[in-house]
C-alpha cells in the first residue's frame, strides 16, 4: 500500500544509454503521482566527457546507492534495472540494505544481468560476447570504451533505431570487466520482477527468465519485444512498475 508517500522509482539505464531511454516510462509514472529519478551513469550520455579509465562497475554501483540514500526521507523505493543496469542494481542494494537508510520496495530487471557474487557482465556474457566487444574497443582520451552495439541488432523499433545509435555513447570497458562483489541483498528484497523481451534472442536473459519463473519468490513477464523494451512497450513497462510499487502481483505471462 502507498499510503505515506509516493513511490519513487530509481530507474537505471544500461550499456551505452542514459537517463533520456527511460522518458516515455517516466512520463506514464509521473502522471500517476510517481517520483522518478533517471540518472545518467558517469561517463555516459551527457556525462560523457567524465570517463575515465577508473570509471568502472563500482563507479555506478556507488552512484546509485548515494542516490538512494539521499532518497531515503521520501519513502520507499522501487528500483529498475535495464541490461547492463542489473549489475548495478544488485551491487547497489548491497550498499543501500548495508547502510539501512533507504527501504527498497522492489526490484526489477528489466532483459537485464542478474549477477551472481564474483561475476562480471563479461563473464555472464560468455567468451563468444566478450571478444566481440574487444573487437568494438577504440581510445578516447587515455580511456579505453567499448562502442555502442547497433540499435538494429538490439531490435529496437524501426522508428526509433536511428534516435537511439545517434544518443548511445561508448562506455568505459571496466563496467564490462569489473567484478561484482556480494550479492546476497538481491534474497531479501520482498518483491523481485523479471521482465523478458522475447522478440531479442539473448541466451542468458532466457535462461535467466527461465530460471525465476521456476522460483515462487520472482514475477516474470515476457514482452514480444526487443531489447529497449522501455522504448517498444513503455505501456507495459510502467504498468509493471507501478504493480511492484503497490503490491500487485504481476501475472507470469
């Protein structure tokens, strides 16, 4: 129930994107009454220029835990990851539930990485994935950045591929390479969400779906689909947000 305050909903882009991705959802939350927070992570988007060969996965994870907790006072929060974005969020709810100041409601993964402790998106992504985006690797800066995947092979719509590969940016390759640390926050979230974009052939992201809709604890969603699915099916997607803000349960699908 959401009777003190507002939800608030911390949602966290991935790879090669910034906060701009998530506009359509967060316009549908914020007609209901939402707080929605679109942070773009350092060295990304308009925070491009601060990338660096530090800025790694504990960069982001750091951000959005401060974020947190400077949210805290506003109630409790829901929290979105997008691909790369669930790395985050599972290193950030270390943090958050470590320093007890913010309470997170919920949390959803949106196609996204779901890491186990020790795990980079490298080592999730296979070795096939991995020597990809070594061939996608260029300097910039003394910094080391891995170039955005094509919005096409993301099956992004139509009418939007060309707005998307002209605002993706690179990314620093530590995201990729960093290992995350203790993962055991992620179990003692009440309400975890699994939303699945079928229409992109991703193994792990099916296997992972596969996986939790085994588990009575998570809801899983499929979406037909492709990989930006807050852009294909934002409807969708902040309908499901806000069910996770308030308690409803989502039905398997």
């Amino acid at each position: 129930m959401l009777e003190s305050a507002p939800p608030t909903f911390v949602l966290i882009h991935g790879a090669w994107h910034g906060g701009w991705c998530w506009g359509r959802v967060s316009e549908r939350l914020r007609a209901k009454g939402a707080r929605v927070l679109t942070p773009t992570l350092c060295g990304l988007a308009e925070r491009a220029s601060l990338a660096t060969p530090e800025v790694g996965l504990n960069t982001h994870i750091n951000e959005i835990a401060a974020l947190c907790d400077v949210e805290a006072q506003q109630g409790p929060l829901v929290l979105c990851g997008h691909s790369y974005g669930g790395l985050v969020l599972v290193g950030a709810l270390e943090k958050i539930q470590a320093r007890a100041q913010a309470q997170v409601k919920a949390a959803v993964f949106l196609d996204a990485f779901v890491p186990e402790a020790g795990q980079s998106l490298f080592d999730m992504a296979g070795p096939q994935a991995a020597q990809r985006f070594a061939s996608m690797r260029l300097e910039q800066g003394g910094c080391t950045l891995v170039a955005p995947v094509p919005a096409a092979l993301f099956k992004v719509n139509e009418n939007d591929q060309a707005w998307v590969d002209a605002e993706c940016t690179p990314q620093p390759l530590r995201c990729f390479t960093e290992k995350i640390g203790v993962v055991a926050a992620l179990a003692r979230v009440s309400t975890k969400i699994y939303v699945r974009a079928s229409a992109y052939a991703q193994p792990v992201f099916e296997a992972t779906y596969r996986q939790f809709a085994q588990q009575p604890e998570w809801q899983c969603v499929s979406m037909p689909h492709g990989h930006d699915l807050m852009l294909d099916a934002p409807q969708d997607v902040s309908e499901v947000l806000w069910a996770a803000a308030v308690d409803t349960p989502h039905k398997h699908s």
